[in-house]
C-alpha cells in the first residue's frame, strides 16, 4: 500500500469521526436519542517520507526573520544622520574659512 493511499484513508477516517460527531450533537440539539461514538480506529499518523522535520526546520529558517531589532535600526540610523550633520557643519565652516581669506 503506498503512503498517498495510506494518508488518503487516514483522512477519511478522520472525516467520519468527525461527521458522526456532528451527528450526535445535531441529535442532542433535537432531543433525539444520541448514539454511542462508533469505535472506528484512526490510523496513527505516520511521518512524511523524506525527513519532514529536515523541511519543516527548512522552511522556518527561510521565512525566519534575519533583520536587526528595530531598536538597532534607529539607533545606527541616528548615528549616520548626526556624522552626515556634522560632516555638513564642518564642510560649511572650511568653506567659510576659505571664502573669508580670499
């Protein structure tokens, strides 16, 4: 039997449960008699071939976030914009100086 077949009976086996269950609860609401939960096995879940959990722990470190906290963004971001200010100051105060001794 193949894996596909096996996870397709799995999840029919999980859709009757859960239609029987909704049964009952239908029939509690009406004040029917509620039958007993049928004993249907479910199968157990078996693990995707192929190392599952090598892939799940794939995904997670693609979609992760590989950023810096904001608070250092702001922070560095001050930090440029105070050197660029004060690189303009300067630059205005030689420019100053040069205009004047000419």
């Amino acid at each position: 039997m193949s894996d596909r077949l096996k996870e397709l009976q799995r999840q029919q086996a999980l859709a009757k449960a859960q239609a029987e269950a909704l049964e009952r609860e239908i029939a509690r609401e009406m004040g029917a008699t509620v039958p007993p939960p049928a004993a249907a096995p479910v199968p157990s879940v078996v693990p995707a071939p192929g190392g599952g959990e090598a892939h799940a722990d794939q995904l997670i470190e693609q979609y992760s976030q590989k950023q810096r906290p904001i608070h250092d963004q702001v922070r560095s971001g001050c930090l440029v914009y105070f050197f660029a200010a004060f690189a303009l100051v300067g630059l205005g105060l030689v420019a100053l100086y040069f205009y004047g001794h000419h």
